[in-house]
C-alpha cells in the first residue's frame, strides 16, 4: 500500500471504516500507517503486525 491509497480499517466494537492514507512507516515488527477518517480528517494511527492475521488493521480497499 502507498500514500493516498483508499483503505478499509478495522477498528473494535465498531464496523470498518473507509480512509486515505496520509503517511506510512515501517518498523522490523510490522507497519505504522496514519490514515485520515472522516472523524479524524488529520489522521489516526494504526499498526500492521508483520505476521498479518489478527494483527492486520489496514487493508486495501478491494480486499473489504
């Protein structure tokens, strides 16, 4: 995934939300990316394990 890219975020207690990622940085354990919501327009964070499954928050769009 890059800057710009639509995304579909999973978040707890609530059902995925559709954003735009802002930024992006990686870490040996996985992924940081700032995704801009339409309740948080200036970005939130979320982080994807490098193992993925249940550590996996950001996924394109298309994978909904």
């Amino acid at each position: 995934m890059q800057v710009n890219d639509k995304v579909v975020v999973k978040t707890d207690g609530s059902d995925d939300r559709e954003g735009t990622i802002l930024l992006i940085e990686e870490f040996n354990e996985g992924i940081m990316y700032l995704v801009s919501l339409p309740e948080y327009p200036k970005g939130i964070w979320f982080f994807n394990e490098k193992e993925g499954g249940e550590g996996t928050f950001v996924r394109p769009i298309q994978q909904k």
